[in-house]
C-alpha cells in the first residue's frame, strides 16, 4: 500500500556533528507513506544517529526534518506519539508479564481503557500468546518476545514504527514470520523503517538506503540496486558499496 | 607472581581512570570528615536552663545567677520536683537542669563537701556534652573565686547525668566511627563493585577460562585497594588530628594493624557480597543496605548500644564496626596497648577468616 | 580428535539448556555451530571451555576432561565469549598486553600468530577499548583470545551485530588462523556464514539437528526445494501460495520464495495452476537447498516451529480476504 505522492519522513541537508566528527553528513532522503524502508550502512556509518534525530531523541547540528508532518526541532512531543520504536536492545519489560507490557505501552500513549483490552485480546490470540499472557518476558523465547516487541510498538496505530536490528539472533522461521507481519502493518497504512544485518532481509524491503561514513551512498529499491552494481544479491552490494572507500 | 602483578596493575589502571572512584576513594573521607566536623559545632548559644534549687540559699542563688551571666544560658524557669525535668525535655523547653542539694551552703560550710547534679537531654549528645562542659566550667570558676572565702579544704561535687543518652559521648567519639564507617565503605563496596563489574561486562568468563586460580584472582582484585584503603585510614587520623585535634595516644603501629585487619575484613564480605551479586547495582544495594546501614546505626557510632533492645544489642556484636571503634578509641583516645584489645582483635580476627573462607567457598572455579 | 563432545546433557533449574548432544571435532578443522538464540551454543561453549560442567556426558579437549582436568584445559584453549571480554577503560595495548601476562607470556612472544589479526588494529593501539568501532573490538578480542597459542580457539557468536563487511574480513581472519593447525570452533546466528566453515553443526532448541560438510547439506532426507520468483508484490503473492493444495511450506527468500511440497506428486499440479495465473514474470526453478533451507526443513520436521506460538502459517488470522490480483 504504497502513497508515493504522501512522504511521512523528509530530510533534507541533515548534517549531525559530535565536536569535529561528522556522524550524518548532508542526508537528505524521503521516506513514502507505507513503505518498508531499509536502513542499511556499516557499524559506525551513523545509522543509530539517524534514527536517534528522527525519534525526537536528539537534535541535529543543521538541515530541515520533518517526521509524520511535523517538525523535530519544534514538534518532538507530537512526533513521539505518532511513531513507534522498537529494538533489539531494550523492547519489553523484562520483570513484568506479556499482559502487562501490552496494557503499559498501550497506557503511555493514552489509549481508550477499554479498546486496550479487546485489542489485547484480538493481539494474543493473533501471536498465539493466550496461554502465556501472564508469563514475565524473561521467560519466553527471543523470536517470541520480538514477535510482541513489535506488535506493541505498533499497538497505538503510529504513522511509522523504527525497527533497529529487530531480528537479531532470532533463528530463520521466526525471523521470516516477523516479516510477514512488518509486511501485515504496512497494508494498514504504517511505514516501516528499520535496520538489519541480515542481508535476505534487505531484500524484503520496497526501497533500501545504504549509508557509509555518515553519507548516504545509494538509495533504491532492492532489484534496481543489484542491476546496478551488477549484483546477484543484496549482500554483495553492501560489500560492495561499503569496502568502496 | 607475573600474572598476579599483571591483574594488580591493571586494576590499579581501572581505579586511576574512572574519576567517580577516585572521588570515593580520596574526597569522600575529607568530605565526611569536615562535614561532621561542621556539624559537631564547638559553640553552645543560649541554652535553656532550668534550676531545681532545694537549698535556696544565698550561695546557690549566685552559682545560678553566675551561670546566667556567663551568656551560654537562659533560664527557663524553676522547678520544684525532679518529674518534671522529664517533660521539660521531651517539650524541648529547657535543655539542662541544675539541682542543687538541700542545705547547700551549710554542707559547703561545714563538711566541706556540697553537691550539684546536672541533667542535660543527650538526644543531640554532642551539644549536651558541650553544654555540660561548659556548666562546668563556669561553676568551677564560681567556686574557685570563693576560695579566698572558705575555710579549705572543701569540695562541689558536681554530678552529671545524661538522659536519653547515658553513656558519655565525647566529640572525639566521630573520628573511630567514621574512621570505621569509610574504611568499611571502601574496602566492600568499591571491591564488591569492582567484581561484579568483571561479571557484568563478561570479561570475569576470560579470566575464569584462563589458567589464573580463583586465589589469584581475588588477591589481584583486592590488593589495590587494601593500600588504598590504608593510605585512607592514615588519611583519616591525621585530618582527625590536625583540624580536630584529635590524638592518637597509643601505639600509630598498634593502629594501622588494626586497620589492617579491619579492612582485610571489609574486603572479604566484598568478596562474599560480589559472589552473590551479579550486576554492579545489587552489589551496591547489597553492601549500602547490608553493611552500611548496620554499621551506622548498630556500631555504637550514633545510637548508643546500651539503650538498644536486647535484640539489637545482639545484632550489634556482630557487626565488626563495632569491635573496631572499641579498638580505636582504646588506642587513639585512651593510649592502651594490646593488653585492653585482645579480645576485641580476637574477635575481629574470627570474622575474617570466617568471612574469607565463606567468600572463598562461594567464589567458584565455574560459571555457576 | 581435538574435541570430544559426548552425550552431554545440560540443565539450568528446569530449562533444559543442552539435550544429549554429540559432537566430535577433528585437529585442525574450523566447525561452526549454527543455531538461533536460545539454541544452547553458548552453553555448549561454556563446557568446552571449562567455564560450565556438564550435569553428564562426557567432554574432552585434546584428551583432557574439562570437569577433572579444567587446569590444563584452560591453558590450551583460546575463548572469546558472546559479549567482547575487553576492559573498556584499558587501551588496545593494554588490553593485550594484560592478557598475554594473565597466560604467562608476552605479545612479543607470540606476535607472528596474531599480527594477520593485530595489525588492522594496531594504528590505534593507544585508544581505549570503548572508543573502537564493533568490527575493531572484534578483532581485539581475537587477538586477546590468541594471545597465548591456543591449540583450539572457541568463538562464541563473535560476528553478531556485526555489519556484513566486517563480517567477511573476519572470516578470512580465521582462514588465516586455521592455516596455523588451531582448531576452531565458531557459532554463528548467521546461516550464510556456514558456508565458510569446513563442517557445521545445526542447533535448535538444545539438540544437534544434524552435522554435516556445509556442501552436503541437503543430500539427506530434504524434500525437493523449488524458487519461485514473480514482479509483483511478494507478500500477496507469498499467500496465495501457501493456500495452494499440495504446499507443505513456503517462505520469504531473498527476491524469491522457498517452497517445499506435501510430496512429490503435487509438483505437476502446483505448476498447472500457477500456470493459470496468467504472470508473465513467474518463475519456477528447483533448487538445491541453502543451509537456511536445511535448517527450517529440521525445524519443521522435528515439529518445533508448528508448536511455537506465533507460527504464522496458514492457520492464521491476519487478512484471509485478501485476493491475489
């Protein structure tokens, strides 16, 4: 579900410095409304600062942004309700129970008591999570745990949800059924941005940006990029563009 | 003995880097020190006086008169029952009571002998044992002007109790506390700390993977801070000397052995606290609420152990604080030899081989 | 044999961390262990580092048991845990160097093995650990690890979080090392990375599904594997799929669709109506199959993502209505 007339994400010059490092170095990229957008790059190419300035976490040093329709220099606040963030890191609450972090994240963005818990319901028996929605996190599987990372970080309907290294460590099925449900959302209108290492994952993506040395080096859909860098896979092309300097 | 001078160096790497330890380490003492030294004021203003004279006389009439005028104090009133000196304190309205006895000239005159007891509310021990020195003071100087006068030989006994507080708290009494409190808080929490930090960050897993005892890994860890944590306690007692004046009348060496073992002691419930512990945090709570917290209220440092529950009096003998300031102020305040503090050594010196070995016990050549 | 795994069974409180697991390393040969999180290879590891003992089984490094004889283990082996084993606050030098006294040696002493691994460091040998980048902790962690010449090297996950380059150059690192006679034991969630090893073990929940050369992967037991690839959108066209009668599995590949069938007999059928669906673009290839193939075969066969909550296969209940167009 694709609007390529409607751009939820507009950066235009972002420059970000720490001191005399240049972290982001003029980006300047659109992110359609519905879109799965791959933000690709080495460690250390400047894709957590990216994404740090998007969420309204940090400031850029210049350039205009604008998230959801609004500003992030003036707007973090409403930019913050109208995205959802999930990582590899940090997602859930690790000493409280699979209900109870639902209904949490679900309270922050203050959602309706009662449409919490009939989405609740509607959300465990989509995962299957039932008979565990009263286990803590730590107890259940990584792939699982992911699996309602995400839901919840989609639960209050954002405009986009960030995605940072969502599937790390989490073995093939899983990792593939999280993308069918990135690709569920999508079809809801939700814009998905994220970031992996797994390379076959860069190729689920309908556009995908590979950034280097804070610059971004090319952005384009999967199929367009392989064809041209002569390429049979994705992987090669990030090799490719990332040993480039 | 290579690889273990390689693990205290790098510790000492470890500690000469992170300025947060640093600051613990060398500011927290001076900090604690001063501070209490500020708050432990050395002037009295104003105290409230009540007087219980059942003598009435013309002598007892000037000592009164004389305490007055010596600025210190303001009378809040007379009494005429010793029951209400009680009240009078838990209200706060008065702060000392000087009673005179019956027939107090008379007794001065003829026996040659008279009495005067004062009563002080040691809630705030420190400023009651001011307020009484200073009484003191001003009625031995009343008495002594009255020589001339008497016929001598004679003598004011004057009696001093002290309420809510029995036991005599001199200013010095801080210095032993805090000297027990810091080297406790250093030496266990700073080891605890910087062991878990290992467990935490997973490089613990590499040096248990590799062919270092556990021994060796513990002393490496520890030995650090066993010199810095003398380098503490010598810092202690000469700020306690040069800004308060505080002595040290017994043997330094006699002292610092003390120290020594004390802070051994300290280090080996670090051990066993960072066996239990596995993130930096917990050892921090654990060591905060387990051993700091008893140490403050249960060594005798602030709350006086006699006036304490039976059960708490129980627990304080297991607290090592406690052991150590008996030591200390044996050795700094009463200039006693090993004579007086053989048991209390004795007893400290049980503690920390139990503790090492329980520490040893847990610390395990596995992960688990 | 350079490491005996035999029968080892390992439990934390009721989880079952490791479930009879077998394996046997040959001198010199680099082996990597393939598993998702949660797989048990770092438990795994742990044992053969004499960092765990096992609640029975038996394993051996070199001859030596790592439960009676853990001493000489530590000594012969090279471990780089899951999470780099660096002191953040200690420089590149100094890291290195604490740990070449920690083993009783020096890094001069035994520079020529790691130099291939040191040198892409060593520019910044002054910089303390926490200011390198995730591949250069990486690569100073192998050199820690290799400080002392270990006759066996066991890398716990040391390419996760990793960037795809990074990734590559270290691999030829270990090329280099195997060049040395050090055997290597590597774990990976990475399946790709498979490929580089000599022979790899699959691991999923505590059990070994199977071990093999990564080029006889899929000679066994596998059902024929076929790619499918169409231009149009591939989540639609990934459902209609699996609603196929005959379709035992199909997923997200790359640009294409893995797709297995119930038995062979279904391909003729499958084709004929695909066939009918009048895409130009589609196409259908049998394939021989990926270690990632391999490894969802094992998964599925041993029953293991069928009962995992979650699945998201074709008894779920996001969007049935929709019609491929």
């Amino acid at each position: 579900m694709i609007d390529s007339d409607t751009d939820v994400i507009r950066v235009r010059e972002l420059v970000k410095k720490f001191g005399s490092f240049v972290a982001n170095d003029r980006l300047s990229f659109r992110v359609h409304k519905g879109e799965i957008f791959g933000f690709l790059g080495a460690n250390g190419a400047g894709k957590t600062t990216t994404i740090r300035i998007l969420c309204g976490l940090s400031y850029p040093t210049s350039g205009e942004i604008e998230v959801a329709g609004h500003d992030v220099y003036t707007q973090r606040e409403r930019i913050k309700r109208k995205i959802g963030y999930m990582s590899q890191k940090f997602s859930l609450y690790e000493d409280l129970t699979v209900s109870e972090n639902i209904r949490l994240y679900a309270g922050i963005y203050g959602l309706d008591r009662r449409y919490i818990l009939q989405r609740e319901k509607q959300l465990l028996q989509q995962l299957g999570l039932q008979d565990i929605q009263n286990q803590f996190i730590r107890k259940i599987p990584l792939g699982w745990k992911q699996k309602l990372a995400f839901s919840v970080a989609v639960f209050h309907k954002p405009a986009i949800v960030f995605l940072d290294e969502p599937t790390g460590g989490v073995d093939p099925i899983t990792r593939r059924q999280f993308w069918e449900m990135i690709h569920e959302v999508t079809r809801e209108g939700i814009t998905v941005f994220v970031t992996t290492h797994y390379m076959d994952e860069a190729e689920y993506c309908d556009r995908v940006s590979i950034m280097v040395d804070g610059r971004i080096e090319a952005l384009e859909p999967p199929a367009v990029l392989k064809e041209r860098y002569n390429c049979g896979d994705m992987n090669e092309v990030f090799i490719k563009l990332a040993r480039k300097q | 003995m290579k690889r273990f001078f390689g693990l205290v160096s790098k510790e000492f790497q470890h500690i000469f880097r992170d300025v947060r330890t640093l600051v613990i380490l060398f500011g927290l003492p001076v900090v604690m020190i001063v501070l209490f030294g500020y708050v432990v004021t050395n002037e009295i203003r104003d105290v409230k006086i009540v007087v219980w004279d059942r003598s009435g006389d013309q002598l007892s009439r000037e000592a009164v008169s004389k305490i007055l005028s010596s600025g210190y104090f303001i009378l809040a009133g007379y009494l005429d029952r010793e029951e209400e000196i009680e009240s009078l304190f838990r209200s706060g309205e008065a702060k000392v009571a000087v009673i005179f006895e019956h027939d107090f000239e008379k007794n001065l005159v003829r026996e040659k002998k008279a009495a005067i007891r004062l009563v002080t509310d040691a809630s705030d021990a420190n400023s009651a044992q001011l307020a009484l020195n200073y009484l003191q003071g001003v009625l031995t100087g009343f008495f002594m002007s009255l020589d001339q006068d008497v016929s001598l030989p004679w003598a004011v006994d004057i009696k001093t109790r002290m309420f809510y507080n029995e036991e005599m708290r001199g200013v010095y009494m801080f210095v032993p506390g805090l000297m027990a409190l810091i080297l406790m808080l250093i030496s266990s929490l700073m080891t605890s700390v910087t062991i878990t930090r290992e467990k935490e960050f997973g490089t613990m897993e590499l040096l248990l993977a590799s062919p270092l005892k556990p021994v060796e890994i513990i002393l490496g860890k520890v030995t650090p801070y066993v010199l810095l944590s003398l380098v503490n306690a010598a810092t202690i007692i000469l700020l306690g000397y040069l800004v308060f004046r505080v002595p040290v009348m017994g043997s330094i060496w006699i002292l610092m052995l003390e120290c020594l073992l004390y802070i051994t002691l300290a280090l080996s419930l670090g051990v066993l606290i960072s066996t239990h512990a596995s993130t930096q945090q917990i050892a921090m709570v654990f060591s905060m609420v387990g051993l700091l917290l008893p140490t403050i209220l249960l060594s005798g440092f602030i709350f006086p152990i006699d006036n304490m529950p039976k059960i708490l009096q129980w627990f304080s003998s297991i607290m090592p604080a406690r052991w150590f300031i008996v030591i200390v102020k044996n050795v700094m305040l009463k200039g006693t030899g090993m004579a007086f503090i053989w048991k209390e050594t004795l007893i400290l010196l049980g503690m920390t081989v139990f503790f090492i070995l329980a520490a040893l016990k847990r610390f395990n050549i596995r992960l688990e | 044999m350079s490491v005996v795994i035999h029968r080892v069974d390992k439990s934390f409180k009721e989880f079952r961390a490791l479930k009879q697991v077998d394996l046997r390393l040959d001198s010199g040969e680099l082996f990597g262990v393939i598993g998702p999180d949660g797989a048990g290879k770092s438990t795994l590891f742990r044992i053969i580092a004499s960092l765990l003992a096992p609640d029975s089984g038996r394993c051996e490094v070199n001859g030596f048991n790592v439960v009676r004889d853990y001493r000489e283990v530590r000594r012969l082996i090279g471990y780089m845990p899951g999470r780099f084993s660096l002191y953040m606050d200690l420089s590149v030098e100094e890291n290195l160097n604490f740990y070449a006294r920690v083993f009783g040696t020096s890094v001069r002493a035994n520079y020529e093995l790691i130099r291939e691994v040191y040198r892409h460091i060593e520019p910044f040998k002054k910089r303390l650990a926490k200011r390198l980048s995730g591949g250069m902790k990486q690569k100073l962690a192998l050199s820690c690890a290799l400080i002392h010449r270990p006759q066996v090297l066991v890398l716990d996950e040391p390419t996760t979080g990793v960037d795809a380059v990074s990734r590559g150059e270290f691999w030829e690192l270990l090329e280099s090392i195997r060049q040395e006679g050090i055997t290597i034991l590597v774990s990976t969630p990475y399946m790709d990375e498979a490929e580089r090893c000599d022979r790899v073990a699959l691991m999923q929940k505590g059990r070994v599904l199977d071990v093999a050369d990564p080029s006889e992967i899929g000679k066994g037991d596998m059902l024929p594997i076929y790619a499918l690839r169409s231009n149009r959108e591939v989540y639609p066209f990934l459902k209609r799929i699996r609603k196929l009668e005959g379709c035992r599995s199909a997923w997200l590949f790359g640009d294409e669709l893995h797709v297995t069938l119930k038995a062979p007999q279904h391909a003729s059928a499958f084709r004929k109506e695909i066939a009918g669906w009048e895409d130009d673009s589609l196409k259908w290839v049998p394939i021989s199959p990926s270690i990632e193939d391999r490894f969802m075969w094992l998964m599925t066969e041993a029953g293991e993502a069928g009962t995992a909550p979650g699945s998201m296969n074709e008894n779920n209940s996001l969007s049935e209505d929709y019609k491929y167009t």
